[in-house]
C-alpha cells in the first residue's frame, strides 16, 4: 500500500514522559537485585531445584497470614474473595455529564463475539430512537453479522490466491489460516459493512441459534474454509489467478448456502422490506426501502459513521502517524484500517466533546484486565493481588503489548462521563452488550486510570475529531503493522 513496514519509536512528543516511566523500571530492577542473596542461584544449570521448592515451603511456614488465606482462598473463587469493597463504594453509578436520552435495555450479544457490531448497531440506534419516538429497539445485528461472514470468507480466499506462493508455515500464512471467519472486528470493517449493506430493525432479521450462538457454525465453516484455501493455493500455482477466482466465487456460493441454511435468507442491500412498528405512544406506523436507503433515512445524517474514524493510544509507536494493518479487513477492495496515533488525555478530550454533542461513542479496549463484572466495574485497584497472593502488577502499556499481555478485546460504547470541578475526567459510563444482568442493568463504570492502561481506540466523527488529528488521516501514507500486531487483534 506504499507504506513503510512499522518499527517501534519513540513517540517525538512524549521522548520525557517515555524516559521516566523507563527509569524507573531501571530503579525498580536495581533495587530487587540489591536486595537478593550473593550467593548465586541454588541451580547452576537453570533448572528448578526441589531443594528450592522446599526452603520456600521452610520460609512460609509460620506465617500465620499466609496460612489464612491459603484457608479462605482454596475453597473460593479468587477474583470474588478479594474484590474491593472501597472500589464499589468510590466507583459509583453516578455521571454529571450524559448522553440526553436513553436506548433503552442493555443488548445482549449472548455467546458470540460481535461486540464491535454490538457497539455500532448501539451508536446508531440512538438517534433512530430518537427521530422515531421510539421505546426499546435494536437494529439487526444479526444482519451485519451475516454480510461480515461472507465477505471474511471472500476476503481470507483472496488472500489465499494473492500469497499462495508463500509457505503454508510462513507467519502470515499461518496467521491468516488460524481464524479466517471469527466473530471479531474493527471499526473500519463496521464501516464497510454500512457503507455497502446498510442496515435493516432487529424485527426485519431477527437473531437466530448460530447468530447468538456462533461457536458451532464457525468451526465447520473454519475448517472448510481451510480446504478450499489449499485448493485456490495450488490452482493458482498451476493454471492462474483468474481461474482460481472462477472457482473462489463457487466456494463463496458454498458457505452463503451454508449460513443461510443456519441463519436464515437476510435482505439484499437492495431489497425494499415492510417495517411495521408502534411508537412509544402507542401509535402504529409502517416504512418501507431497502437497507441502504433505511441507513440513510435514520443514521447517516445524524452520525456520519463513514466519516467516523479510530483515534488510537498506541505508547509503542510514535504519535501524530497514521497506521493501519497487513492483510486486515473483510470487504475486499474496500476502505482498509485506519488508526491514527496519539496520547491517551486526547482520546478522553474527543469523548468529552462527543458527549457534549450528544454523541455516543464507540471505543475498544482490553476489557478482561482488573474487571469485576458482578458491579460492572472497571478499576486498577478491583481486586487486591498483592496482598491476597504477593504479586505485584508494574509492566507499562507499551510493555504489555510487546508481551502480548494486552490487545483490544472487546467493543463497547461511552455513554456519559462524570468531570471533577477542573473538568477533567473521573469515571466513565460504558453501555456493555451482555445483557442487563451485572452492573447498573448491564451499564459499568471505567475508572480514569483505567482508562490510561487498558483502553486503545476511540471512534470520532470526523467534525468533532481535533483538527491537527483529521490532518493526520487525510495526509496518508501509513505505517504497516504486521498482521500479527496486537493493534491487528480483533475486538
């Protein structure tokens, strides 16, 4: 794409901040070695010495609070035996600054991974509901799911032609073969789908077993998908690109009658279909069009989702940069990721001026991180490690994404924000999509700390995004992640 492969750096506007937390890792180590023995390591050659094992047995065995909790915390779960009463009490419910209307119920994405459709069919409802009058509604998730299977399935096979001279033990190969059709995905590929298919009301296709339940369906579509890979791979090799997309459209003809029979027939994008709904008065009315003229109707104008696009808190690489990924996408031929890096306080600035326009806002995070989902809390101090088990957490950001410790994983949507007295952000409120059983009826709360360690992208439309940001975006040209990057992972 005319871009050069990504390399760490030093973000140029945050070489001092960079500089100390690196120090005082170098502090942190100098002092754990000055306070070791000089004697040397009780296994010369590396491995665990059981007389180890036993002094360790020797150096406990009178701590009489240690025994305590080895008492409690062997007959229960861990997490709940050391949950923080205090958090739960200081990390309340409460926002001074919210969204003026409210969706209704909390949705529920059930045992499946669409999240990230989740979270944009939310964005958009909200002003549908709003222009509609309407009480409790959802947009067909299930909709956007289908169209994203068969295009991933098109997507993975192209990319089976485009690298089918490549190893299959190559790293991107075997990347690209280990989840061609998971449920995941990112912003940009929730813009494509829109962009091509629109969108239609739960009612218009309403969820089915393999849409809440996905699991099952994705592993017989996986496996074949991987059959047909390695025949587009050697036909390719043998008689040409073109011939193996005659036979690559024949294998996507295969997995649409597959999901279709699993699924159900979803509307064609341009399709006209009756909707027949009642208003929150009660009122009785009926639209009809196509899926792309009902995003157009409903959505577009009130939140133009494509022009919205990922601002990203990245500390590994450098800021104010345009990045995007290998070989991620799902429409093929259509727009690729688009990130654009920078500091964490700016990704807060862009949701407080979002919420302040009434605009609900789509964000990714790493959600399972010092999360107690009973409270719909997300809080570093959630539960106390170090005292419960002696470990102590102290690994930076960018740390963790080198390690593979952290990667987006889950899509969710700010709803509100609650500002201390100088305006700055305390906790924010987060409509999650599993169910309305935790939290305050499926709503939590993310600390401020939170927010600096584990959240990573933030979806702006563009006219409420910071200038100097858009200008970034619209200059081009942007670095290349690997496919394999955490930046790549899919939410």
């Amino acid at each position: 794409m005319g871009a050069a492969q990504s390399a760490t750096a030093i973000p140029t506007n945050a070489v001092s901040e960079k500089a100390v937390v690196e120090q005082q890792a170098v502090e942190s180590l100098a002092q754990r070695v000055a306070t070791m023995s000089t004697d040397g390591p009780m296994s010369a050659d590396g491995s665990l010495s059981l007389d180890a094992i036993k002094a360790w047995e020797e150096s406990t065995k009178d701590d009489d609070k240690l025994k305590l909790a080895r008492t409690i915390l062997a007959k229960t779960d861990l997490k709940s035996a050391i949950c923080s009463p205090s958090v739960i009490v200081s990390d309340a419910h409460i926002f001074n600054l919210t969204v003026p209307f409210e969706t209704g119920p909390v949705t529920n994405q059930k045992s499946s991974g669409r999240c990230w459709l989740f979270a944009t069919t939310n964005v958009l409802r909200y002003h549908i509901i709003q222009q509609l009058n309407l009480g409790d509604f959802q947009l067909s998730q299930s909709y956007l799911f289908f169209a994203d299977k068969l295009e991933k399935a098109n997507y993975y096979l192209e990319l089976s032609i485009q690298h089918a001279t490549e190893p299959l033990d190559s790293r991107l190969v075997s990347h690209l073969a280990g989840a061609p059709i998971n449920d995941g995905g990112q912003w940009d590929m929730a813009r494509n789908l829109l962009d091509r298919y629109g969108v239609v009301p739960q009612a218009v296709f309403p969820e089915s077993y393999s849409s809440s339940n996905s699991g099952g369906l994705n592993s017989i579509l996986t496996s074949r998908l991987r059959e047909m890979a390695l025949q587009l791979r050697e036909l390719t090799n043998g008689v040409g690109i073109m011939r193996a997309r005659a036979l690559k459209e024949e294998f996507v003809a295969e997995i649409w009658k597959a999901m279709s029979t699993a699924m159900g027939v979803p509307p064609r994008p341009d399709e006209p279909f009756v909707w027949d709904y009642k208003d929150k008065d009660g009122k009785v009315k009926s639209w009809q069009g196509t899926p792309k003229e009902f995003y157009k109707a409903f959505t577009s104008k009130q939140y133009p989702a494509l022009e919205a696009f990922s601002l990203i808190n990245d500390p590994r690489n450098e800021y104010n940069q345009l990045y995007t990924v290998e070989a991620l996408g799902n429409v093929w031929g259509m727009r690729s990721i688009a990130y654009v890096n920078t500091e964490s306080k700016r990704l807060k600035e862009a949701i407080v001026t979002c919420i302040k326009a009434g605009q609900p806002v789509f964000f990714g995070c790493d959600v399972g991180k010092f999360l107690d989902s009973p409270h719909g809390i997300m809080d570093l101090d959630a539960y106390d490690f170090k005292n419960a088990l002696s470990l102590n957490y102290t690994m930076t950001k960018a740390q963790r994404l080198r390690t593979g410790d952290s990667a987006m994983t889950h899509a969710m949507v700010v709803s509100g924000v609650h500002l201390d007295k100088a305006g700055n952000p305390v906790r924010y409120r987060i409509e999650n999509s599993w169910g309305d059983v935790n939290g305050d009826k499926g709503y939590y709360v993310m600390t401020d700390r939170w927010f600096d360690e584990y959240v990573f992208q933030v979806v702006v439309p563009r006219q409420l995004a910071p200038r100097d940001l858009v200008k970034v975006l619209d200059g081009g040209n942007p670095v290349v992640l690997p496919a394999w990057d955490p930046m790549g992972a899919l939410a």
